[in-house]
C-alpha cells in the first residue's frame, strides 16, 4: 500500500443530537466531528459535536504525555457541533495547545465557547483550562496556512449563520460542507468553492419526501448533495450530518438511492478513514 498523503476519519457523523441506540451502530450515533491527519501526522479538526471526546482519547494516547498542537475549525456554534468541547481531554493539559478558528462573524469567538461552558452549565470555567489557546475569525474572502495546509471558509444558508471550508492540501481537497439548506443564492457559492474536490462531505440530513416538512430548518437533502457533487465534479460524496430518526436500515436505503444518481457515494459512518 503506498504511503499515505492525507487522511481522513470521521469521529462524528450524527446531526441535532446523539443517538446512542442499538439500531444506529454501523453509522454511529454521535454528532459531527471531522479530523484531518496530514503526513507530518498534524490533526486539522473540523467541529466538536460528541465525537470529539473519542478522538481526544486517541490524542492523549498517542501523545503519551507529550504536548498536544491541535487547530480546530468550527462551522457554526449549534449545540450538536460543540457540545463535546467540555470533554475533550488536552484542553486541561498544561502543555497542550488549541488553536480555534471560525468564518461566522458575530459574537466574538472566545466569548461564544466561554458562554457554553459558564455556570451553571459546567463545573469548569472555559477560561480555567490549563491548555495555551488562540482564537481566530477568519475574515471572508481570507484564509488560514498551516504548513502546506490551506484552510478556506465559505458562506453557507444556515439559520443563525455557518460556513463550510475548503481544505487544500498540495493537489488534494476535502471540501466540509455540513448545515446548510439549498435554495438560496449561496447555493452557487457552494458549488464554487466544492469545485474538483477530491472529497465532497455534504450536508444530507433528509430524504426530498421528509425536506418537505422541514423547509427552512437549515438542512438538505441527499438528492441535493448528489447534485451539488455532479455540478462540482467532485471524485467522491460522502453524505452527512444523518438525522436523528434514520437509522442504519434507512441509511443504507439511502446510500443505495444515491448511488443511483451519483455512483461514488457513500453515507459517512464513524470510524471511517479515507485515505487521499
């Protein structure tokens, strides 16, 4: 097997809220978190929905005691994107560092995740964790550069606003595109910034039957994710941020329709590793 460039695993792939049930553990119940291993094995993080916490675990395992540099990106701050903040382990480490970043203005950013974790809804203070940490809004239209990392956010049609980013690293591109409901103007913008990615995460909490009953809650369907995939000539979709009530039955159902409208589809399920 040649060495690997990138990967990609998925700690996280649940939308609104966790799903710790018997029927949903091929594609697992926790909600969205992303990580990206690059080959100086550095972790780029997209979201801190509960998947984190396992993934922290993993870090603290592999750092055996060393410092911890992680860069986590945020889409937006909906409870079921940071909602395992509180639990992830190498923000208490002295020696740790954290680094967050944003594209949604509003709010400051260090004032939003200390909001989460204020009393009575914690028993630790956000700005009493022993970890070095830095935060950062990313202007629109700029960037973020880590090593040979290009960190772009767009733009989304989200309630209370959220962005997507555009991840390029050397030829490779992962576009994270979760939370967001077309029919808008920024379904373009999309459409632009997933251009010739070579992996396509793309919000598909509903199937166009249910979408009809949820019109303006912020979501889209797998249907709209295939064709955002077809526009952008993505090389591979993977569906995401599932709903709450699907479970595995229901999204292999789903995975097999989409594959009939776009062949390299596959619905997202923790503990996948994508290999770039």
């Amino acid at each position: 097997m040649p060495q690997a460039t990138v990967r990609l695993r998925f700690w996280g792939v649940r939308g609104s809220t966790p799903t710790p049930q018997v029927e949903n553990l091929t594609f697992g119940g926790n909600t969205s978190c992303v990580e990206i291993r690059t080959a100086d094995n550095e972790s780029i993080i997209l979201d801190a929905g509960s998947g984190i916490r396992n993934l922290a675990t993993l870090l603290m395992k592999e750092a055996a005691g060393k410092p911890i540099s992680t860069q986590l990106f945020l889409t937006h701050f909906h409870w079921d994107h940071i909602q395992g903040m509180p639990f992830f382990a190498p923000i208490y480490g002295p020696k740790n560092s954290v680094s967050f970043y944003t594209g949604v203005t509003g709010r400051p950013l260090q004032e939003t995740l200390e909001g989460q974790m204020a009393k009575p809804y914690f028993p630790v203070d956000f700005d009493q964790v022993a970890a070095k940490r830095e935060f950062n809004t990313i202007e629109p239209g700029g960037h973020v550069s880590l090593g040979h990392v290009k960190v772009i956010p767009f733009p989304l049609n989200h309630p209370q606003n959220a962005s997507g980013y555009r991840i390029e690293i050397g030829e490779k591109v992962i576009v994270y595109a979760t939370d967001y409901e077309h029919g808008h103007k920024l379904d373009t913008t999309l459409r632009d910034y997933a251009q010739g990615a070579d992996l396509l995460i793309c919000d598909a909490q509903y199937t166009p039957e249910e979408y009809e009953k949820h019109r303006g809650w912020g979501h889209s369907t797998w249907l709209n994710a295939v064709q955002v995939a077809r526009d952008a000539e993505a090389r591979q979709l993977f569906l995401f941020h599932h709903d709450p009530s699907h479970d595995d039955q229901q999204m292999m159902r789903i995975t097999e329709d989409a594959r009939m409208q776009f062949e390299n589809t596959t619905s997202a399920w923790e503990g996948f590793v994508a290999v770039l």
